[in-house]
C-alpha cells in the first residue's frame, strides 16, 4: 500500500482479496485506514452482471484466451514436490517473509 499516493478528500483506490486467507495476523492496517482505501474480499465466485451472465471463472477464462500475451506463468514464485507439502504450507502462509505470490506443487 506504500506506493498508493493519497488524494484529498476521496478514497485513493480499491483493493480485493481472493481466496480465503484464516488469518491477518499483525496486519498494520494504518495506511489503508489513512489513505481511505477501500478494500473487499472475495471467498467464490458468481454470476456477472455487466457481462453476458457468464461465471466469473468462465469471464476470467475468456479474458485469458483474449489475452495470450499475458504471461501468468510469471505469478508462480514458488514451487514444492508433493513430498514437501510441509515447508509448500509454510511458506504460503508466511507470505510477508517469503514474498510469495503463487506457491504450487510439481508432482
């Protein structure tokens, strides 16, 4: 959130979530809270509205297919063998540490 720069009297931006993180612990929340950033979190997906009625998954797929160019290969920085399922978890979930964005197994 550092690189956002604030604006006089509105919100600045919006931040969403996939997933389902269980916990935010130690989560300094000061700079959102400042800069009036508004931010949504998301567990599933539905229906679009603005779209043709699609799932979201199915709009996202279309957009990829739209897209070749985008190299989403480059989100995944980090990956286990299924026999290191334990060090894979720690860390995806220590994110802030390890600078993981996409943690994924390679059987």
């Amino acid at each position: 959130m550092s690189a956002l720069r604030a604006r006089a009297g509105g919100a600045v931006g919006r931040a969403v979530g996939g997933g389902g993180p269980g916990e935010l612990g130690g989560l300094d929340w000061t700079l959102a809270w400042a800069r009036e950033l508004r931010i949504d979190g998301t567990y599933t997906y539905g229906l679009e509205e603005s779209r043709s009625g699609a799932h979201t998954m199915d709009e996202a797929l279309r957009l990829l297919v739209a897209n070749p160019q985008l190299d989403l290969g480059r989100l995944v920085t980090h990956r286990f063998g299924l026999e290191d399922w334990r060090r894979a978890m720690r860390t995806a979930l220590s994110r802030g540490r390890s600078q993981a964005l996409k943690v994924v197994f390679e059987p």
